[in-house]
C-alpha cells in the first residue's frame, strides 16, 4: 500500500479517537470545550474518521479492482495536504467563533473531494478506454 494512503487511513482512526473524545467530553460537561462542538463533532467524524477511511481505501482498491495505475499520483498527494489542512482550520474556526477560517477549511476540505473524484473518474476513464481497445 501506498505511503500516502496508510497515512489517509491512520489520520482517519486519529481523527475518530478525536470524535469520540470530543463526545465525551461534551457529554460530561458541555462547557469543557469552547465553541461549536456539535458542529466541529460532526465535521471530526464525518470528513475526518468517514471520508478519510474511504480516500485510503479507495485510492489502494479502485485502481487494483480494475488492474490499472492511479491515474494521479501527485493528484492524490495534494488530495492528502488540502484535506489534511482544511479540517483542521475548521475545527479551530468552530473553537474560535472565527468563520473566516472555517470557510477556507471547507474550501480546502471540499478541493481534495474534487480532487479525489476526478481522480477516480479519469482512472476509470482510463481502464475503461483500454479494455475496450483489447
């Protein structure tokens, strides 16, 4: 497996130790943590336990289901930098009350979606185009 994916797939379990324990927290006391914990609680989940398992897995198996390379290396490499830096900027603007950052995390959070789903569609374009050439 790729380096970059093991990483996507261990960011995604750090992130949902960081889900729960924001629960938890919560649950003990709401006033422990600062901000918009649901909000933030969701996004620690949802982008980075849920979405961040689906880019390491998917970005290992689609390619392999179908015998062809990763259309993008570098696609995937940035995939791994915006969404590793846009969740976090949204929890910190969730903490803070600071919006700004939580737009530009959103923003990056939602290029490395982009980036991920045009790099699958085009490795699908480009397994389908040859196997219809044999």
């Amino acid at each position: 497996m790729h380096k970059r994916n093991r990483l996507f797939v261990s960011i995604a379990l750090v992130y949902g130790l960081l889900g729960g324990l924001v629960a938890i927290l919560r649950l003990i006391d709401p006033a422990l943590i600062p901000g918009n914990v649901p909000r933030m609680h969701g996004h620690i989940m949802l982008l980075g336990l849920i979405l961040m398992m689906i880019y390491g897995i998917a970005l290992h198996v689609l390619p392999r289901f179908g015998g062809f390379p990763l259309y993008s290396e570098r696609m995937a490499d940035w995939q791994l930098y915006l969404a590793n830096a846009g969740l976090p900027l949204m929890i910190v603007g969730w903490l803070t009350f600071i919006d700004g950052w939580v737009i530009a995390g959103g923003l990056l959070s939602y290029a490395a979606i982009i980036l991920f789903g045009l790099n699958m569609i085009l490795t699908v374009r480009a397994a389908r185009s040859v196997s219809h050439e044999s």
